[in-house]
C-alpha cells in the first residue's frame, strides 16, 4: 500500500523537529572542553566563590644567532667576556618590580631609566629596519624576500615583569633587522664594512637597555625612609645616586610599574621578594662584542 506524501508543511516540521533533536543532543553530550572541566555552582553561592588567577603564555621566534645570544646571553670563559641576556636581565626587572611594588623609590627610578632605554632602541630599530627595506625595494626589477631560518628557535616565555616582554620585543625587532642586513649583504646590496656598522649600532642600542638597571641593588628601603634621612636611605644614595625628587613625590612613575602594596602606615603586603640577584656583570660583560656580524642566520640546532 502506498504512503500518501507528507505536504510540505509536515516535511518542514519534521525538519525543524529533527535539527532540534541534534542541538539538544550537542548541548547536552559534547560540551567544549573547557566548561567540561569546570566546576559550577549555583547562582546564590556564586558570590562567595573565589576566581582563580589568571594564566597565559607567550612564545617568542628569534630566527638569527645574533639574537639568540641576546636571549640566552653568554657565561665568562678565558677568552670570552660574559654578555648579559634577556634570560638574565628579566630577573633584575622582576626584582625591581617586587621592590617598585613595597614602595622602594630607587626600583622605580631604575624602572623608568630602563624604560627610556627601550624606547631609544626600540625607535632606532626601527629607523635602521625602514632605511633597510627601502634598500631591499630600491631596484624595482628585483623582489628581495628577507632570509628566514630553516630552523627558527621558539621560546615559551612567563615573566612576572612587564618590562621583560618589552625587551623582548625589541630583540624580535633586533631579529627581523639580522635578516634583513644578511639578506641585503648577499644580493650585493651592501658591502661587509656597511653590515657590521649596522649591526652594531643596532645591538649597542640592546646592551644599552641592559646596561640601564646595572648600578640597581635591592635595599628593601622605603620613600618613608628616604624622607627620614636613614643610614639605609643614605648608603642607598651612595651606591646608586640621588633620588630626583619627583621620584620620591611620586610625580613620575614608570609606565608599567606595578601598584604600591605598601600600606599607610608603612608595614608591608604580604609578598615575597627575592632578594638573592645581584648585578654583577661588569661594564666590559655589558659591552662586550657581540657575534660574529657576518655570521649566516639560523641558530643552532
């Protein structure tokens, strides 16, 4: 016996029915990941639970060894001066920021010192890599496409002070301008003398933001303390130099200093400072040469 057809309005019905079914069954058995993990509760108790803090990552790509050593820096040997890396140098910023954080004047003004240094080099940089690809675009006949690494070095970075991801990207900046000189030097657009001048006014401008923080030593003192005129407050003076005033008046802070902690009346938040780094590079160490300027890019294996 023959089904008499469904009319076109029980057809769509059954459709709509049948898609229906599919959302309800994806919202009920495939729910993403996240929320699967994700403990709930209750509109009523939601405000006396706790949010948990917050987490990220960021991954750097640095493509030439001349950045790989501002990266990883370098130790001491017999025949080799050290040179300070980010790896390094991101210890002596996140100091500086607990300090900056309980109120020490001095981890404030170090903080600003670095930050005007980032922002020569990252301006310099970037003056050199726009000189550089006007170069690379001055024959029109002819498209240069900057060298990339076979093999790239990617670096999971987690630092607690903002200021160490600034000098990161001023070493990808760095980075992109290696490739670019190499590049322009291997299609015979710049002789070797010219290549190493760039290069090392380029990582000049890098040692010099590393430089910035190098008279710095934590002295866990206060402003309270410098106003006070204490022994602590004047051996501080004496290694580091005198505070200027809007320092110490809070006139001028760093733009990504962390908020003061300390309370009115001078006793610390609960925080955990270390206390253990030191500078110790000297001026030769923060100086010295870097690589080889006509090394080939890529980094190691």
């Amino acid at each position: 016996m023959m089904s008499t057809p469904d009319s076109p309005r029980t057809t769509a019905l059954r459709k709509i029915q049948e898609m229906a079914g599919r959302t309800s069954t994806a919202a009920d058995g495939a729910k993403p990941a996240f929320f699967s993990t994700v403990p709930t509760t209750n509109l009523t108790h939601a405000s006396q639970e706790s949010i948990g803090v917050l987490r990220g990552g960021t991954v750097v790509t640095i493509q030439t060894r001349q950045a790989q050593m501002l990266v990883t820096g370098r130790e001491r040997t017999d025949t080799q001066h050290r040179i300070l890396g980010l790896m390094q140098f991101s210890k002596y910023l996140n100091q500086m920021a607990d300090a900056a954080r309980n109120d020490d004047p001095y981890a404030d003004w170090f903080l600003l010192q670095a930050e005007e240094a980032l922002e020569a080099a990252s301006s310099g940089i970037a003056s050199l890599r726009e000189r550089l690809g006007k170069l690379l675009d001055s024959v029109p006949a002819m498209q240069v496409e900057v060298a990339q690494s076979t093999k790239p070095l990617r670096i999971t970075l987690n630092f607690a002070a903002s200021y160490a991801y600034w000098t990161t990207r001023v070493i990808t900046d760095y980075d992109e301008l290696v490739r670019m000189v190499l590049t322009a030097r291997h299609v015979a657009y710049m002789d070797a003398a010219a290549e190493r001048g760039v290069l090392n006014e380029a990582s000049r401008m890098v040692r010099r933001v590393f430089e910035s923080t190098a008279r710095y030593r934590y002295t866990g003192i206060t402003r309270a303390e410098v106003r006070q005129a204490t022994e602590p407050a004047r051996q501080a003076a004496e290694l580091m130099g005198q505070l200027p005033v809007e320092i110490l008046e809070k006139r001028q802070r760093p733009k990504f200093a962390p908020a003061i902690t300390r309370t009115a009346t001078g006793n610390k938040a609960s925080a955990d400072t270390d206390t253990d780094y030191d500078h110790d590079a000297t001026p030769e160490d923060l100086l010295a040469d870097m690589p080889d300027a006509t090394a080939t890019a890529g980094v190691a294996a």
